[in-house]
C-alpha cells in the first residue's frame, strides 16, 4: 500500500505550489515512493474525523499503515529517515541538513508566513500600510543572513538534502514579493531546487485537476 | 571534552528560562550529559566569530568535536537521537514524538512569538492595542486544538519525549499572560513539565549568576 497524503480540495494559492502537501510530494518524489493523494474540503478539514489525523485542522497529514504523521517538516524528515536520498550518511552532516529542516520551518518561514497572514486578514486595516515595513524589514533582516552563509554554493551544506528542499519551499513564498530578487544567490537557489526533475513532477502533480480551465476563468475574470 | 552551548550574556527576559538555550540545556540535563555554557553578549552575537557558527546571529549554538549546530529544535534532536530517554524505542512512536517537536517550532509558537515581538517593538504603534485581539485569537484556537488533543494525557504521545520538551517550553512563554490558564489541562501539561528534575535543573543553571541581586534591585526600583 502506498501512503496517502492529504492536500487541499481547492488550494487557496490556485497551483502555485505552495501549501504544504507540496514539500511532502517534493520529498517523496526525491526519493522515488509513489503515494495516493486524498483531496480534503475546508469545512471537511475542521471536521472531527479529520481532526483525529491532524488537530489543528490543516494539511498535510501521511499515513503509512497504522502511522498517521502531520506537520510537513516531520513528514519530510520521516521520508528522509525512510529512504535514501535526503540525508548524507556521514553524522555530522546528516545532523547540519535536518538543523537547515528547522532553520526554515523555525527562524526563515516565521516572518514570511507572518507577511502573508497580515495581507489576507489585516489588508482592509488602518496598520496594514504602515506596519508591511517592519515585516518586510525582519524578512530582509533573515534573507541576508541567508543569503551571506549561502555564499556562492549550491546548496546550503554540500549535497543537496532535505534541508535545502524545505528552505527552497520557504523561500518560493517570495517569489512575486521583490524580496527574494534582491539576493541573486538565493534566487539562483530556488530556481536550482525548482529546477529538479523531483521538484517538477511534484509540482505538476499537484496542480488542480482543472487548471488550464481555472487560469481561462480567471484569464475572462480579468 | 563536554558538548559547550552558547547563551546570552544577559537573557532578556532576567531568568525566566525563555530563551533558547533553555530546551538544549533541558534536553541535556534529561539525558544525563553534562556541558559547558559560553555565554555571548549581544554585540559578539552579531559579529562574524559568533555568525560563523549560528549565520542568524543568535544563540544557542551546540559545539561537540567538529560538529557545530545551531537551532534549538536540531539541537534538542541530535541529543534525543543519540541518548536513551527523550525517544520511544518504537519507530511509529518516535516518528510521532519528532512531530510534536516540529508542531511546537512550527505551528504553536510562531503566533507566540508574534504576540511578543509585537509587545516589544509595536508597543508604542497606534494598531498595538487593536491587533492584539487578532493575534491572540490566533493563540486560543491553536491552544484550544491541542488541548482538545491532549485531553487528559500526561504527555502528547505515551511517555515524556522530546516532543514534550519542546512544547511545555513554548507554552512556558505564554504564562501570566492569562491565555494559557483558561485551558486547565495545558496548564497542567505545563507544570508537569517544569516539576521533571532536569527541567529544575536546567533552569537553576540558567539564572544569572547576580540573580537574587537582580532582584532586589528590581525591587528597589518599585
């Protein structure tokens, strides 16, 4: 049996890629594991049989068998344990790559989503304006850090790992924002990790079912 | 040679035992490996000495032989991976713990943690006061989702884990402010946590060393 991954019925971003089945799709398409895909409504997810998978209501959530895991980054770094692929074998790197897991799930992403949630549900306010600066400031603040240790190299610790495939995912939040563009290292980074045949067949796999149709509406929308 | 963990000269909440040291040190202390603490003030911090183990500039660091880690979550898992007692032996359970680590990083604290940097630097903004009613929205209903799921458990998954570790000490970061006392089982989560020997421990050995002579001149300012 192949594991089965829950995503959004209608994914708010319209096949950007960017909820967080995507990371988990990405993972497992690295390392070669087919899965099934289960389509979750938002009234559905806030449901108690859902929530006995996931408790906060949201996607992704894996279950192999009698495991049933949520919250992206332990489900990449299960895939990862699971597999070869994503982890280096030496220790010490192996420890680097899952502490590059946290640093984009703990320290990158934080200030990222935070931008996001303030231009969906704090857009109509009085603050919205003057408060994009401080945000974009912390962003600022994290992307140069990044972008200093990153230096020139591929990937943030040697090989490519599934520190690199969750810090990718992070940073493609930006795209659009002129944030990420000022640091051309770390555009060149994600576009290395979009770049990947694992990225991309996971990418096309989650694309809604009736994409082309849905950019002609929103094309005739317009 | 003893692991040496880095941590703020002087920790900005005067011994709380809230910063990011204090996991990595309670995750130590559990497992019965003894350290050595550098502390670093804020200006070395930022320096290219100190960024050169953590690019954020931040602490803790984690320095054993050649390795060097940074974020607290990757710290508090390389020791839990390579000590008995902060994993279940079993693999769906220890899958499970890893994700109740990465639930406390990636989804309970960052609405946490905004509603505290929002104190310190928003404090003064003309939206402060009416933002934080969003913000701690944002709060009560991730806490009421994993209260709900912890129901009348002692831990989140079995026995105390890593997991654990990590989300009594995000949720330590909430007490006083009257969010986390309307829910009684988390609180009791919380106290459950902080009774544990090595969380004592940990905290006594992360109090400045002036502590009691903080104090009083404290009280002598009232």
């Amino acid at each position: 049996m192949a594991p089965v991954v829950t995503a959004f019925e209608e994914s708010p971003d319209r096949g950007q890629g960017l909820a967080r089945d995507m990371p988990v799709r990405w993972a497992l398409e690295e390392v070669g594991q087919p899965y099934e895909v289960r389509r979750v409504s938002f009234s559905a997810m806030k449901e108690s049989e859902h929530r006995a998978l996931q408790p906060f209501g949201q996607i992704p959530t894996y279950q192999d068998g009698d495991l049933v895991l949520f919250e992206s980054g332990a489900i990449v770094l299960h895939i990862a344990e699971n597999h070869v692929g994503l982890l280096p074998d030496d220790a010490d790197a192996r420890a680097r790559a899952i502490m590059w897991m946290f640093a984009a799930i703990g320290t990158v992403e934080p200030p990222i989503v935070q931008r996001e949630f303030s231009h969906y549900l704090e857009r109509d306010t009085s603050w919205h304006e003057e408060r994009l600066p401080l945000m974009e400031n912390h962003i600022r603040s994290c992307l140069e850090d990044l972008s200093a240790r990153l230096g020139e190299c591929d990937w943030l610790d040697g090989t490519f790992s599934a520190g690199d495939l969750l810090m990718v995912q992070v940073l493609r939040r930006l795209k659009g924002t002129g944030l990420l563009e000022v640091f051309s290292n770390l555009s060149a980074y994600v576009s290395r990790g979009e770049a990947r045949p694992a990225f991309k067949r996971a990418f096309d796999a989650q694309l809604p079912a009736d994409f082309g149709k849905t950019q002609t509406s929103i094309l005739q929308e317009q």
